[in-house]
C-alpha cells in the first residue's frame, strides 16, 4: 500500500494527487493507479535513485555534471549553482487557500499564489523532471523529536541537490524508508525556468510552497539553500499550529550541566561559527523547535558560510569540508585543488553543507533541554550599539519582533555590502504567521524556564573598518556560559537604554563602551540617533507600535530632537 515505486510512477506519469491523500489513494486505487484518467500509461519514466550513499551521488555528480562538480583536496563535492548564487526572496510565493487564509502574514514576505498557478508551475517542474535519464530521491525526517517530526522528500535531477539534502536532513533507513509516505514534497526543477506569463509570475525563478497539498516547486534557481529555507518556511507553519515555537537559531549544550544555549541571528550573524564550541555539544546551527520537552534541532546536518574559512578561527567547521560534504561556488587551485577560500569571485556567499556528525562534539540525537540563555545576535554595521547587552523581557519581546541586523553581503541576490534591515524574529524571510506571534511564544518561554537574554554584537567597532574580533565575541559566550557577566557592573546607553557590562574576561573594557569606538563623538551621536530612527520606524510601519503593550513599547530607543528615518542602505 503506498509503495515508493508506485507513488513516483504515479505522479510521474501525471497523477495531480496531494502526499496528503496519498495513504488513502493508493489502498484504494494501487490496482489501477497507471489506468486512471489523470495518468498516461505509455510514459517513459526516469531511472529513480533513493537515498544512496554519498560515494554513489559522488561518483554520479562527477560522472554527469562534470562542467560544475568535482572534487576539493579534502574530499569534498565542489560544485556550481548557476546564475543563481543565495536566495530569491522576491520569488517565493505562498498559495492562499481557505484553510491557511487566516494564519499568514501576507505581504513582501509571503505573497500570494492562486492555485490554479502552483498547479500550472507544479506540472511544469514534473513535466521537466519526467524528461531527466535519472532522478535522485531524498526520504528523510525534518525533525530530531519523533513526536513533532515531518516526513519530507525531495525529487531532483542534480546529484548535488541530493546530497544536500541527505546531508542536511535525517535519511530515513530501514523499516522507516520501507513505509515512508511524505508528510511533504518538494519538485526541484531549479534547472529549468518558470514561465514569467504564469499568473504571479515576475521572473525564471519561482519558490512555491503549497501548504494544504503539503508540497512546494523550485523553477529557474539552482541554489540549494532555497530547499533547506522551504522547510523551515513549512515548520515555522507546523509547530505553531502545535503549540509549539519554531526558531531560525542555533543551539549547543554544556557537556557537564546539560545547559543549553540558543543562538538567534540572520546568515552571517555567526550563529554557525558561535554554535561549533570545543569546549560544548552542538545540538544544531540554524532550525530549531522549542517545545514543552526542551529544544530540538531540524536539521540532520550544518550549512556554513566559507568565506575567509581558516583552521585557526573556526577548526570544526574547517575539518568538516572534507568526503561527504558539498561545499558551493568556492575557487580551488587548478592542479592541487586546494580551496582558496579568501576568493570570492564567484560569490561571498560560498557555503559548505556537511552531516551533523562531522563536527566531532555534535549530539548524535539532537535534542536538548529548556534553555539557560538565550543570545540574539545582530551584527550592527553602523558601529553604535553595545558589543553585547543584557535584556530584560520586554527587551527580548522588542528586539526580537523588531530584529534589527545588517543584511550581508551575498546572502541573497544582489546583497553586495551591508545593508541595515529589520528581519523580524531574526528571520523574517522564513515566517509565515505574524511575527508578534512567535514573539509572544517567545516571552512566555523565557518566563516559564526563567532564562537569561543577551543583546551579543557581532558587527563592527565603530569606524575601525573592522568586524569585532571573533576571539572577543567568543570570550563574552564564554563569560555568558560562566555566569560572570550576569555578575558585572553594569551602565545604560541613553539611547537604546540597554544595559552593558563595564567588564568582560578576555575583552578590552574600553570597546565595550561602543562611544569608545568613535575618535569623531559628534558622528557617533549623529550615527545613533539615525539608527534610533530607524528602529522606531520599522516598528511603526510594521504596526507592532499599535500591537504592543505599553511595557515593551517603552523599550523603544529615544529619538533625539530632529532626527528622522530616512534609508536603511549604507553609504
């Protein structure tokens, strides 16, 4: 009942059955499931490769994608994702049917899909997918919970696209790949352009998700990042409904207490690199859920950024780009194959996708307990806020609704320098209810578990040029994780009216007074005031202001007299 080979010869051959109703269609159509009207009997389907082993989609990529895949002098599948090298957010499209109208946030971020659209991409991404010789099929677990875990797979044409997701999902085995029926498809026809005549259509690329029918198609980008965000897009939706909190954040764990640390930040805020702790269990570094048992990770695997990657800042992550990992649009030495990872040619957005067990202190079972503390991170490229700061409740409601960092370079298409933005619950992108729903999720967390809050910037040292250096950033977790820094005096920005320590192990006391960072005073007041601006008016336009007690609207930063918002870019 069910099986996989009929499932795929199926919809292959044309049957438009959602997974959802899969169980049921099959036990009552498996006998004439080829014979049925929506099916061509007569079709040639592609060879159908499921779940094989790293060596084998290795061996294949290199085999048949040679213009864009080889290997690094570690090992590693190197390999190129086209004209298209992060995510296109102003591509994703999000189909509004009756049972999910309600709970969206509709908008820039989830814009609506009619129906009638999805089927039309949908057809298309199956009608050029039925044309490949071969098919690679990922059947795996997003979720480290059985309790909360979604049953995903993915069919794609490129090698890589399944190693990917091998690596960044859990691979169902044994009597679990025996019964799989998915929870969740995802059509990855990322080769193959969408028709900009489709109605909601505005370019090639198309990222839908479909969340009654449980499925979602890629058309025209080849990125693989775009299937990992499509589901934590789905379990930002899920675990809500659940009474449950999704979170784009990392997490690891003392070894020793069992005190566990969530990490909330947007790509390039550090919450990879802060996560890979030596001296700490890495329970995951980008999708967690945070239920009434404690936190458990998404994800089976870690994405890393590899831009300036070296052995002595990050060693874990260094180690891990090695058999078995597929590392994206990075430049390699010609004959040794060496990767030059300062060579940012091609994008700065190179990435490396690796097993979770390939970071040596990695929890096998990815699961962990209520959090002690909770870091939200920005990276701040105007220089003004504290290095790091503690937050009382209604400070974490605030920041975290207004989710204020500076967009990196090559996180997204046409990202070439930073860019202040306000990414709501620090990933704004990835939401789909309300984003003072997940806030208030939140605040009742951190009050049900008593957990400490922390403002941690990793962005820059006023006008140095510089980003803070990574050695003090980790030395001020290390102070978190201690207690110490719970512990320290304490002054107040009369501004932001954030509270940051005078003292930190390991840290210059003087940059931890961000006006110290300043040689020019009257630039650094002006610096302030314009990005006090800001955050006042995001969270107006957002309409959170309105939304808000009065309690977490008094931690809105004072705007001194005469300035206003004007632009988020950077000049």
């Amino acid at each position: 009942m069910g099986s996989f080979k009929v499932q795929m010869e199926a919809l292959l051959a044309g049957s438009d059955v959602a997974p959802s109703q899969w169980l049921e269609y099959y036990k009552e159509m498996q006998p004439q499931v080829l014979k049925n009207d929506h099916v061509d009997d007569h079709a040639v389907l592609p060879d159908l490769i499921r779940n094989s082993s790293p060596a084998h989609i290795i061996e294949l990529s290199l085999r048949y994608e040679s213009t864009t895949s080889s290997l690094t002098s570690t090992g590693a599948l190197s390999c190129l994702s086209g004209a298209k090298t992060g995510r296109s957010p102003k591509d994703k499209r999000v189909v509004d049917s009756p049972e999910s109208n309600q709970n969206v946030w509709w908008g820039p971020v989830n814009i609506k899909l009619s129906h009638q659209s999805f089927m039309i991409n949908r057809e298309r991404a199956i009608d050029y997918l039925r044309t490949r010789e071969r098919l690679f099929v990922v059947d795996a677990f997003a979720g480290h919970d059985t309790e909360y875990r979604i049953k995903i797979r993915i069919i794609c044409s490129r090698a890589y696209h399944a190693l990917f997701m091998l690596n960044m999902l859990i691979p169902a085995t044994g009597s679990d790949l025996d019964d799989f029926v998915p929870d969740f498809v995802i059509y990855n026809a990322g080769s193959f352009p969408a028709n900009r005549y489709v109605d909601g259509m505005t370019s090639s690329a198309s990222i839908d998700l479909n969340l009654e029918r449980g499925e979602a198609v890629i058309l025209g980008t080849q990125y693989a990042g775009e299937m990992k965000k499509l589901v934590l897009t789905l379990m930002m939706y899920l675990m809500p409904l659940r009474g449950q909190l999704c979170l784009h954040s990392s997490a690891n764990e003392d070894p020793r207490t069992g005190n566990t640390t969530l990490f909330f930040g947007l790509s390039g805020t550090g919450k990879t690199t802060l996560s890979s702790d030596p001296a700490r269990l890495l329970i995951g570094d980008d999708e967690h859920v945070w239920t009434d048992k404690g936190l458990f990770n998404v994800e089976g695997g870690c994405y890393a950024k590899c831009a300036s990657l070296s052995e002595e800042k990050e060693p874990e992550i260094f180690h891990a780009v090695r058999f078995g990992a597929v590392v994206e649009n990075i430049v390699m030495h010609a004959h040794t194959r060496v990767v030059d990872y300062e060579d940012l040619s091609i994008t700065e957005n190179t990435r490396c996708a690796y097993p979770l067990h390939f970071i040596p202190n990695a929890k096998a079972h990815a699961v962990g307990g209520h959090p002690t503390n909770v870091i939200l991170l920005t990276c701040d490229a105007t220089g003004v806020l504290p290095l790091v700061s503690k937050l009382t409740r209604e400070q974490v409601i605030y920041h975290f609704a207004s989710g204020f960092t500076s967009k990196m370079a090559g996180t997204e298409i046409g990202v070439t320098e930073p860019i202040v933005v306000f990414s709501s619950c620090y990933g704004e992108p990835f939401l789909v209810w309300h984003p003072l729903k997940y806030a208030e999720m939140l605040a009742d967390k951190l009050r049900d578990h008593n957990a400490n809050a922390w403002l941690l910037n990793t962005g820059w040292l006023g006008t140095s040029g510089k980003r803070c250096p990574l050695k003090y950033t980790r030395a001020i977790i290390d102070s978190v994780h201690s207690g110490e820094l719970a512990a320290a005096e304490y002054a107040r920005d009369d501004v932001f009216g954030l509270p940051f320590p005078t003292s930190c192990a390991g840290v210059p006391s003087e940059i931890l007074t961000s006006s110290n960072n300043w040689d020019n005073q009257e630039a650094f007041q002006t610096a302030r005031a314009k990005l006090a601006a800001a955050f006042v008016s995001n969270f107006d336009k957002k309409g959170f202001a309105a939304k808000v007690g009065k309690d977490v609207l008094a931690q809105a930063p004072r705007v001194p007299e005469g300035y206003a918002f004007r632009s988020p870019v950077l000049k």
